[in-house]
C-alpha cells in the first residue's frame, strides 16, 4: 500500500512540476513579446483561432456535430 501512494505522491509531483514550467515558459513568452511590442500582433492572429477552438468545445460540450455538413454527407 505504502509503495501504491508512493508512486501517486511522485506522478503528482511530476504533474505539479510540468504544469508550473508550463505556466512559466507561458508567462515569459508574453513578457518578451511585450517588451518587444509584438504582443497586441499575436493577440490579434490568435484571437480567431482561439473563438473558433471555443465555439467547437461549446459544440462538443452540448453534443451537436462539430461542422453542420457533417450531419448530413449528401449520399456520399
């Protein structure tokens, strides 16, 4: 028992780890891209990819089809 919550304590802590240098790594591109005065650019190419990625998961999330031609294939 000991060695099954050792190996959940280690797989939590390497969890924990990726996601802090994940959010590190994150935050210090924004700064540099900041400093550099590019982060309003990014922001404006993203911005639709991100809408897009948002409108699919509020699609899959109330179960319709992600696309409307997907419901119907037109006999292909």
């Amino acid at each position: 028992m000991e060695t099954l919550l050792n190996v959940m304590l280690i797989r939590f802590a390497v969890l924990a780890g990726c996601l802090v240098v994940a959010a590190l790594l994150l935050f210090t591109v924004a700064l540099t891209l900041k400093r550099r005065g590019k982060l309003d650019d990014v922001r404006r190419y993203t911005d639709p990819a991100v809408k897009a990625a948002l409108r699919a998961a509020a699609r899959r999330l109330e179960g319709r089809p992600a696309t409307p031609r997907s419901r119907d294939r037109g006999g292909r």
